[in-house]
C-alpha cells in the first residue's frame, strides 16, 4: 500500500496564496456529507465515467464529517480518490483562497496541505489527497475503514487534550482505591 500523499510538514509557513475569491461565501450550516456524495456522484457519472484509474468497486461516500474549529472536516471516498475535506461552516477562521491556492492546516498529526477549489454547488472547499489512484482497495468497507482511521490519527491529539483538560476540571479530591471500587459497584 503506497504511502499516505501530502504527509506532515516540518515548514508551518503557509505557501503563497492567489486573491481572495470574491462574492459570497457558502456556508454548511448543516453536515454536507450528502451533498458532497450527490455532487461528487454527478462528477462520476459527467466527467469520470469510463476512465482506466477508475476503481469499480467503490462508491462515493462522504466519511465521519463533523465539526473541527468550527468547519466540516471530513474524508471522501470515490472511485478515482481518497481525499480529506475542509467545508467552511461559518465566516470566522475561513480563508477565502481562489482556486488552486494552498492552504497549510496544522493538525495533531502534523501540518497538511490543502488545495482551494471551488464549485457551483458546494462552494469553496479545501481538498488535501489521501489516496490517487484508489486501486489498491478490495471494496468498500475497506476504504470506510481506512478513511475513518485517517480521520481518527488526524485530530486524535487534538480531542485527547480536550478530554484531558475537561476531565481534569471535574476531579475535587483524589479517589481512594476502596472508594472507585464502592462507586463501580453501586
């Protein structure tokens, strides 16, 4: 299996951007997974039909989308790639890059690349490849899981500390081993 593309960076610089798009920005109020498959799954019916690098034994399917900084972070799947997503859902924190423009991201796994691009339905979104081709996966499932295991090494870190640091504050006194084992069995 070929190593994951885009890997961590050392460099946190940001490379150089084009403009900003102009017009309004489109936001995702509301999970785009389904979106993202009706959109992706009209690019490989139009525009990808037929190619050789085409894997027949995938589909597309948007993988564990959920909030990170307050965007959509998330992994699709199609026949011809892997890709990580990043979807603005509100303006803060938002670059407006114009297409093709690279966008660092660092993460708890590292610093990642994203590309801008934009799209009449979806609006900007920022692609960062996982896997191009996508030959090397037997079926489905075993994209799913791959996609959810990138998913999960990318931000664990991040929702390690937050766990920690919540569960921290809750503790008033240290638990004696006689009183964790008396609450356990209550």
């Amino acid at each position: 299996m070929p190593a994951i593309g885009n890997s961590p960076s050392a460099s946190p610089a940001i490379a150089p951007a084009a403009p900003a798009v102009s017009g309004a920005l489109h936001l995702h109020r509301d999970n785009p997974s389904t979106l993202l498959e009706a959109v992706f799954g009209d690019v490989g019916r139009q525009r990808m039909a037929g190619l050789p690098f085409l894997n027949p034994r995938l589909r597309v399917e948007a993988v564990d989308f959920a909030d990170w900084q307050g965007h959509w972070l998330g992994v699709l799947i199609t026949p011809w790639a892997m890709n990580l997503l990043l979807l603005p859902a509100s303006e803060q924190g938002w670059p407006r890059l114009t297409q093709g423009a690279i966008r660092r991201v660092a993460f708890a796994a590292g610093n990642y690349d994203f590309v801008a691009s934009v799209d009449a339905r979806l609006g900007e979104l920022h692609t960062c490849s996982l896997f191009s081709p996508v030959l090397e996966f037997a079926d489905q499932d075993s994209a799913r899981q791959t996609a959810r295991a990138a998913r999960i090494a990318l931000t664990t870190l991040d929702d390690l500390a937050a766990v920690d640091t919540h569960a921290a504050g809750e503790i008033s006194a240290p638990l004696s081993r006689r009183d964790f084992l008396r609450r356990a069995w209550r």
